[in-house]
C-alpha cells in the first residue's frame, strides 16, 4: 500500500515527477522531492499540502553523489525510513552522432546513468536495513529501441534497464527490495526542450504526446502492490505511437 511510505522522487519539479509528486501524495505517501528549480519545488510542495498530504524538498543536483546522499539522510530523518525512491531527473538533448555533441553526450551520461546511480547508492543502505524498499528508475521506449538521433540517448536508457535488473537479481531475494523500470513512449514533458536541433525537435513535437498523468497512475500501480510482489517493468506509450 501506498499510504505512509516515505517516497523520494527526483526530476519532482515538472513532468513525470511533478505528476508522481501528486498522484502519490493523494494516496497517501510522504513525499521528499528533489530538482534543481528551488521555485517550482516550492510550489508543488504547497500544491501537495493544500490537498491534505506531506511533503518537503531539497534542491538537489542528481550528478552530485553528496547531495543524493544528503537527500535520502533528509528523508530518513524527516520521515523515519526510506521506502520509495522514483529515479525521474533525466535529460533527452537527440542529435546525430556526426554532430560531435560532447558536451551533451557526456551530460546525459552524468544525469541519466550516474544520477541513477547515486539515487540507488543513497537508498540502499537504508532499505538494506530496513529489508524492504522499491526503486523505480525511469528508462523510456528508447531504452527498447534505437533511432536515427537517439544512439546516446538510447543507450544511457538501455544502461538504466541493464542496471535495475542487476538490482532487483542482487536485492530482491535477501532484502526484499523490489525494482521497477518504467518505460515511457511519447509524453508531454520538458524533456523535448533540451533538443538543440531544431529538425529534430520539430519531429518530437509532431507526435502524439500522452499526458504525464499516466506515467504517474503506472508508477502507483507499482508502488500499490503488496510487498510480495514486485512490477518489474512497464512500457507505457501513446495508442498512436508505432
């Protein structure tokens, strides 16, 4: 159930993890939320508790392992365990690869692989202990399925589905720690904005975007199910979507 667990989510300030923040915190959950925009974490955590439920925010930069740390530390001792953690902050900047965009490849590395990586490394010890817990990490359609501009992308998502599976094989048995990937198709986020090439940019934006919402009802479906069983994975696209 998800009434009273402690639930961090990262990216919490727009999109998927804004639509998480809420549809958890209607059931129940405790929420520590996590992005960069101090601003926008403030008002969802306002948003949040003018329905009745509990959260609380930490700025917080995924690629830096100290504050991952930090913020799992704020939720155990703000809420007294840690058991939810929804690895959401991603970036999608797609460009061909003869466009040499290093500076983007090496950004998507360090946000959409290591800043996983730090979310599982924070939680762990304290869902050890605990021997119990649930990470969800955020992978997408790409993460299936590469196409002409999505070669980094596309891998920094595979990575985030080999990683959770290579989680829930080492954790799940003894601890109890339960792994999910979420795979989302086309979504209405943020995420397109990050796309330097505007050709590229124009075809994302032709398709037939779901609304965030459903990211977040597949995510609390994970979450709702009793401790004995564990979602491991889900892909969630537009019906219009091939």
């Amino acid at each position: 159930m998800i009434q009273d667990k402690v639930v961090i989510i990262t990216g919490a300030s727009s999109g998927i993890g804004e639509a998480t923040a809420k549809e958890l915190a209607k059931q129940g959950a405790k929420l520590v939320l996590a992005a960069r925009r101090e601003d926008r974490l403030q008002e969802l955590v306002k948003a949040v508790e003018a329905e009745g439920g509990q959260a609380v925010y930490q700025v917080t930069d995924v690629t830096d392992r100290e504050q991952v740390d930090a913020l799992a530390k704020l939720a155990k001792d703000k809420f007294g365990s840690v058991d939810v953690i929804v690895n959401n902050a991603g970036l999608m900047p797609l460009s061909h690869l003869h466009k040499n965009q290093q500076d983007e490849w090496n950004t998507m590395v360090d946000v959409n692989i290591k800043g996983v990586l730090h979310g599982i490394g924070a939680v762990l010890p304290y869902m050890r202990e605990q021997k119990s817990g649930h990470v969800i990490n955020i992978s997408s359609v790409a993460g299936h399925e590469v196409m002409p501009s999505s070669a980094v992308y596309s891998g920094t998502k595979f990575a985030v589905r080999a990683i959770t599976e290579g989680l829930r094989k080492e954790e799940s048995v003894d601890n109890h720690i339960r792994a999910t990937i979420i795979s989302p198709g086309a979504v209405d986020t943020e995420l397109k904005d990050h796309i330097s090439d505007d050709e590229i940019k124009q075809g994302i934006g032709d398709l037939k975007a779901i609304d965030a919402s459903a990211i977040a009802r597949a995510i609390a479906y994970a979450v709702n199910e009793p401790e004995d069983v564990a979602i491991n994975e889900i892909l969630i696209r537009p019906t219009a979507q091939r």
